[in-house]
C-alpha cells in the first residue's frame, strides 16, 4: 500500500527529528567553541578536548565506564544467549513461565525500582559497593536485552543445519561452536554491542550500585553539570555520542551484511 505525501506528515516527522537530534548538534558544536562560557560563541577550538585529557576525574570515570561496559556487557551476552537458548529450544519444562518472567521482567521494570532492589541486596547481604556491584548491577539489567536479540535470531533458526551435523558425527558442543554459534554470531554481537551501549550510558542503577572509587562517567557528568556546564563535559559528551553512534553503526552494518548473505545463501 503506498503513502501519501502530505505537507502535515513531512512537517511532523522534521519536527520530531529536530526536538531529538538539535540539542545534540548543539552540544556538539559548542565542544569546539573557544570560549570558557558555554552560551556564548568564541570562535572554533579544539583546545578542551586536549584540556580533557589533562582532567583526570573525568578520564578516571571514563575508564572506570568503560572496563564496566565491557565486562558487564560480555557476561550479560553470554548469560543472555543462554537464556534465549532455553527459552527457544526447551518449549516445556517446569517452571518455564516463572523463568521467562524473570529473564524479561528488567524490560519493563523501572530503573529506580531495579536500582534500589539492587541495593538493598547489596547491603543485606553485607556486600561492599563500588566497581564489581556496578558490574553486577549492569548485567542485571542488560542481560534481557541481549536475550531478546538471540532469541529472535533463533526463532528463524533452521534447525536441520544441526540435525546434518550431528548425523555427521558431530557432538552436541560442536555442533553449538561450529554450526550453531557462527550462524547466530550477528545478532550475538548485536547484542554485545547493544549492552555495550546501554552501559556506557547508565545513570540511574548506576548511582544505586557505586561506591568509593567507583564513579562511572554518568554520574560525574551529572554531578558536574548541577554545579554548572564546563566545555570538557561538552567535549566528553561529544566523544560519548561518537562512540554510542559508532556501535550502532556496527551493529547496523553486521546486521545488514548477514541478511544480504542469508538472502545469497537461500539463492
């Protein structure tokens, strides 16, 4: 069926997309400007993101964000492809139900009800916060998002690649690493990059899971940003909307690639 062009429809849609996208392109235009006030233009500059990296709260938030986003992303995709291979493969098993609840409930919990249930665990159970509760706290809630991502890659799975295999005298675990994993591989990386992203840009279960020690780069910037804007937060938001902007490009990219292989293939 095809849509008609109306004035009302393009005027909505350029307005939507400048309501999201406008403050972005401010921000980071303004991460190259020259003057120290952030309202008011100075000229063109590079010289705070080179004051950034003389900024070693930031720097040390930033690594702190990143080695979290790592860690937290590749346990939770590995737990989260798992999950998508019970709840795809194993159709009935006691119990089933009560475990895709609690797989998907983070989907749609709020993050302030998740952040505090995190704590309060944390601090039931005596457990010192700071690097490896943020960690926890991460794969918590991004480990149902990679397991959506799997899972909809396995419900198309066509399972008499396995089945040739394993006639082939192929045991179950290589036929998992060698046929299984290399097929489903596209939407596992998506799925990494995509807990990646959510990580890096956690403020809320964050602030709940920290610790001594343990600042991600959300929260510095927002306790920053209530005593006043500085360029340098503008030059870090700027390389945080890069590289979020460069995993979904990827993602995009892996993504599109194995359909146009899967599309070749079927030829």
């Amino acid at each position: 069926m095809n849509t008609r062009f109306s004035w009302f429809n393009a005027t909505s849609i350029a307005l939507g997309f400048a309501f999201l996208y406008i403050p972005i392109l401010l921000l980071v235009i303004y991460s190259f400007n020259e003057s120290r006030l952030v309202t008011v233009w100075g000229g063109w500059s590079t010289k705070w993101y080179a004051s950034l990296l003389t900024n070693e709260d930031l720097l040390d938030a930033a690594w702190v964000t990143v080695r979290v986003a790592f860690i937290s992303a590749t346990v939770a995709t590995i737990l989260g492809t798992l999950a998508a291979i019970v709840l795809v493969r194993m159709n009935r098993f006691p119990g089933r139900t009560l475990f895709s609840g609690m797989i998907f409930a983070p989907l749609v919990m709020p993050e302030v009800i998740t952040g505090l249930s995190l704590l309060l665990l944390f601090v039931a159970i005596n457990f010192d916060r700071g690097f490896w509760t943020i960690v926890m706290a991460h794969i918590t809630f991004s480990m149902c998002f990679a397991a959506v991502v799997v899972q909809a890659r396995l419900l198309d799975f066509d399972k008499s690649v396995e089945e040739a295999a394993m006639d082939l005298g192929a045991t179950p675990v290589n036929t998992f690493m060698q046929v299984t994993l290399p097929i489903i591989a596209p939407a596992v990386i998506s799925a990494w990059l995509l807990a990646f992203t959510l990580s890096l840009d956690d403020l809320v279960i964050a602030s709940f899971a920290q610790g001594p020690g343990a600042t991600t780069l959300p929260i510095k910037i927002y306790s920053q940003v209530r005593r006043g804007v500085t360029p340098e937060i503008n030059a870090i938001s700027t390389i945080m909307i890069a590289i979020v902007t460069l995993g979904v490009l990827t993602a995009s990219f892996i993504t599109r690639r194995a359909q146009q292989r899967a599309s070749a293939g079927a030829k």
